[in-house]
C-alpha cells in the first residue's frame, strides 16, 4: 500500500494576499429605487407615483376578476375598507 502524501504550504494565504474591500450594494441603491427616490422628491412626481400605483392595482383587480364586473367592485371596495381601517388605526395610533 503505497502511503497518501500530504500537502504542506509554504505560507499563509491570508498573509500574503493583499488585503481588499469588498464593495457591497447598499439596500435600495438600484435603479428603480433611485428613479423612484427622484420623482417622489416633487409634489408633481408624488402624484404620478399615487396615480401610477392606482392605476396598477385596477389592472391586478381586473386581472384577477376577468373582466366580470361584480366582483371586480367587490374586490376595489374589500381594498377600500381595508385601507380606510388601515389609515384610521393609523391615525389612532398616532393620537
């Protein structure tokens, strides 16, 4: 039986590498965020983002109600009560 040979280094890895820092992303530096960050900084921009906001949650309500307008009105006024409840226990809260 013909005995394993071991590995010997002769140094450090660590040692002899210079040393470097790893650049990380901070949270929320990507495009979008930033796109975001600089139209929401106008009252014109707020009420583009309100307006685009709006406008995607009707398309998702009239995606998942396909095109049956019953429950498509059950659907927007659940999403109405939930965010008047969501804002008046803010406003509790906040009193």
């Amino acid at each position: 039986m013909a005995a394993r040979k071991t590995k010997q280094t002769t140094a450090n890895k660590t040692a002899t590498s210079p040393k470097t820092r790893s650049r990380r992303k901070k949270a929320g530096s990507g495009f979008i965020s930033n796109l975001a960050a600089l139209i929401s900084m106008t009252f014109f921009g707020r009420l583009f983002l309100v307006a685009l906001g709006l406008a995607l949650i009707l398309a998702l309500n009239l995606l998942i109600s396909q095109n049956d307008f019953d429950f498509f009105f059950t659907l927007l006024g659940i999403e109405l009560i939930a965010v008047a409840a969501f804002f008046w226990l803010r406003f509790l809260v906040k009193k």
